[in-house]
C-alpha cells in the first residue's frame, strides 16, 4: 500500500472515530436550559422554602428558577402595581440566593387576565409591564417572562405585538439579558390543533412572534402522560424554534389532597432534540417536591442515559438517607396524579397490585391463597412500618407537608389487612368471623371516605372496595339458597 492511500485509510478512520465521538456527545448532552417554574396555583412558597429551593438546585445541576407563582398579586391580579417596599426587599434577598447559587432568576408577569391591547391605554399596559421589569432589571435580573396562559382572550396578533414591543425595547436594549421566555394561550397539542389542523391561534402567535423568544409548551396535554417525539417536533416546526417545555409533574394544585413523589416519566427518547428548556412546575409542598425535581435533574443533564426507576432510587436515599427504604415506601402508593382532565405518573404500588391480583383470582378460582395471603401480610405491616417510621423520623417541615398522607397509609394498610382477614376466613368457611370483618371493614372505608386525602387509589384502596364486592356476592348467593329453600 502506497503512502497516499495509507494516509487516506488513517484519515477516513479518524473522522469516523471523531464523528462517533460527536454523535454521542449530541446524543448525551444536556438540554441547556434545567429547572422549576413556581407556577402552581395555591400557597406561593415561602422566602426560605424558595432560598433552600435554590442551594437544591446547585447540588442537582438546574439552572433556572422561574418566578410565576399564580396566587402572587403582583404578579397576576394585579400585575399594573410596582411591589411595595418589604416585597421588594424579600425579592432582593432572592435574586440574590438565586445568583450565589448560578441560579437564573426569571421573572414572570401573567398580564392577560385584564391587558389592554392597542391604543392609549394598551400603550400605557405596555409602560406599566416595562416599569416593572425595569425595576427588577435594576435589581438584578436578567431573564424575563409575560404569560398568557388560561385566559380567556384569543388575540394572537395582540398578544405577539405586546411581546415584541416589550423584546425590542427591553429585551433587546438592555445588556446582559440572558432569556425572554412566553406562554400562549394555547400551550398544549390538544388545543393547538384539531383533526390535525393548527388553530387560526397557535398559527397567527407562530407566525407573529419574534424569533428569539422562548415559547413554553406542556406536551398534548396541559398535564400529559408524557412527550411523543412526533409531537414535539411538529409543534417545534410550527414555531421555527426548539420549545421549551412547561412540565406539569409533581404539580398537584388540581388534586391537593394527593402528593406527587414519583419520578418523571414517559419523555420519549429523541424528543429532547426538540426541547431548549426543561422547566417542572413543581408541588406546593417544596420540600416533598424534591424528590421529583431531582429525577427532571437526571434526565435534563443526560436525557438518553436517564432510567426513572435509577433516579427515583437514588434521589430517596440522597434526600432520605437512613428514612431512605420507608419514603420508598410511602413514596411508591403515591405516584400517579390523574382526574378527567389531567393523567400522568406512574400506577401507585405495582408490585403490590400484582400480588393484590394474583391472590384475587387465585380466591375467585377456589385455589390456595396462603402464600400470597402471608406476602399481602407482609406488605402491609411494611407500609404501617414505613408510616410509623416517618412519622417518628421525618424532620419538622418534611413531616407537616405529607402528615395527613402518612396517616392514610398506616389507616389504608389497616384496612387492608381487614379485607384480607375477611376473604380468608369466608374461604374457610367462618361466617360468623367473616361477616364481623366485613362490618369492621365497612366501618372502616366510611372512615377514609370521609378524608379529602387521596393514596394508592387504584391498589391499596381499591383492594377494600373489591374486598367487599366479592363478599357481597357471596352474601347474595346465600340470601338466593336460603329463599330458594323456603319456597
């Protein structure tokens, strides 16, 4: 072989070896822009709650914190009114933590419940929005957001006109802005589109809106099962611009008797291709909201490498530690957040409705159920242990944001076991036992109906109900040969 074609062959192998080297670093990088957006209706964290939010996200690696929550005056209702004086001084203090931290505080303004548009007094909206944003600039801020999301006006042209003034004669002319970030109106697939057409909406704010604007978007849904590729690509081609993504988990401000401690799922591979940001909309509960946050973390840092049962396991124990295997506990019957509306999360306590399956159709069938009747058992002391744990174990703070939930998990296991005692003595024949459990069970479903807590809906709860449905049955069955006899 000749120099030349020597030559040719070593350098042919190293642009493939370097090409490869690229390809995976494409594949594993991070989305650029990691974090949590406080913009959940309810109870706005406290200052401390938001300056421990911030050290939290420095160990867990996200970059932005979006200041939007919804129950903040000033920042919705009314949004025209400069903060007062002790308002202001919290904010610094904020800022602050946020830049001690390598944090970027961006701050949010939601206009549109009441913003004029066009003419003298949408001109003066406009100078009250850039005098607000004028004094937090001077503060310190350097990332800026306007919302329009759940409202009722539709006025795209309006509203891309208000966004464009404010990048052109802010945004644009201040040094050192990092992001100018937007919400639409129509934030989700399921309402961008319909039998597959884009909205006359969602087309005029596409193609209205400056290029430089960061647009927040929450998947086919306001709070989804999860990201398609497909979805997020056609949605990011629509816009000309990679999306930043509004994710709505733990958010739980539409179902506040359940908390939201699973990890985040269902982001199909390849759809980070599409995203510049990664934004959670987290719990009212901070503390609790941790546990979900630093699993966003894992998969925003490395979105092809990300494995949810990996990072759900390491955040517990890192955030846990010794109380690790009993918030694993608790933990797992309160994943899945769903209503008419709104479905995402994993199923609460799979291993356990597995078994809660399998020992119903072995009952149904006649078969022996002792084995899986003795794990049952065995599950549910561990889920009274883990509630008695953390409840003796779990700091102060921690403790009064999940109390009530704690309780149900010890008063659902009780119940449970109940249940479980109930079937297995009607299968050996103890009616007189069967039928004071099944009064004792009744008694003690009426009790946890009478709560606004929801846990393990579709497991540990449910067990009860179809406990009793198959009792019931047999009870009918009965009543039908005793009047059959009489006849």
């Amino acid at each position: 072989m000749n120099f030349g074609i020597r030559l040719g062959v070593v350098l042919s192998a190293f642009c493939l070896l370097v090409g490869s080297r690229v390809s995976a670093q494409a594949e594993n990088s991070a989305i650029e822009i990691r974090g949590v957006v406080e913009g959940f209706y309810g109870n706005p964290w406290s200052e401390a709650e938001r300056l421990d939010q911030f050290s939290f996200y420095r160990e867990q690696g996200l970059n932005t914190y979006i200041y939007a929550p919804k129950d903040d005056p000033y920042h919705r209702e009314q949004w025209r009114q400069p903060y007062p004086a002790e308002k202001i001084k919290k904010l610094q203090h904020l800022i602050a933590g946020a830049e001690a931290n390598k944090v970027d505080f961006v701050f949010a303004l939601s206009p549109g419940l009441d913003m004029h548009f066009g003419g003298e007094d949408g001109e003066r909206d406009v100078e009250a929005l850039l005098a607000k944003f004028e004094r937090l600039y001077d503060m310190g801020v350097r990332s800026f957001a306007v919302f329009f999301d759940d409202i009722a006006n539709k006025d795209a042209t309006a509203q891309t006109a208000v966004l464009n003034e404010v990048n052109r004669r802010f945004i644009h002319k201040k040094s050192g802005i990092r992001h100018f970030f937007t919400v639409p109106t129509e934030y989700f697939s399921a309402d961008m589109k319909s039998a597959g057409i884009i909205s006359p909406y969602t087309r005029d704010f596409a193609a209205g809106l400056d290029a430089d604007i960061l647009v927040l978007y929450t998947g086919q849904g306001v709070v989804c099962e999860g990201i398609r590729r497909e979805d997020i690509e056609e949605i990011a081609a629509v816009y000309h611009r990679r999306m930043a993504v509004w994710w709505n988990y733990p958010v739980n401000d539409y179902r506040r008797g359940k908390l939201a401690l699973g990890p985040i799922t269902g982001i199909e591979a390849g759809a980070e291709k599409f995203m510049t940001a990664f934004i959670m909309n987290p719990m009212e509960e901070a503390r609790l909201s941790k546990i979900s946050l630093a699993t966003g973390a894992a998969y925003a840092a490395a979105p092809r490498q990300y494995i949810p049962d990996k990072a759900w396991e390491d955040a517990i124990q890192a955030q846990y530690g010794s109380l690790a295997p009993a918030m694993h506990a608790f933990a797992d019957h309160s994943q899945r957040m769903e209503n008419s509306w709104a479905h995402t999360g994993r199923d609460d306590a799979r291993q356990l409705r597995t078994r809660l399956d399998r020992y119903l159709q072995l009952f149904q069938q006649a078969d022996d159920t002792d084995l899986t009747a003795a794990l049952l058992r065995d599950d549910f002391a561990a889920m009274k242990k883990a509630a008695c744990a953390l409840e003796g174990g779990l700091s102060p703070e921690v403790k009064a944001e999940c109390r009530p939930q704690l309780q149900r998990l010890y008063a659902l296991a009780a119940a449970d076991e109940t249940a479980l005692a109930m079937l297995q003595s009607q299968a050996a024949g103890q009616k007189h036992v069967s039928e004071y459990l099944r009064g004792r069970l009744l008694w003690q479903q009426q009790e946890l109906a009478a709560k606004n807590i929801q846990l393990s809906e579709k497991t540990a709860e449910k067990f009860i109900a179809e406990a009793l449905a198959l009792t019931a049955e047999k009870v009918a069955r009965d009543e039908g040969k005793r009047n059959t006899g009489r006849k």
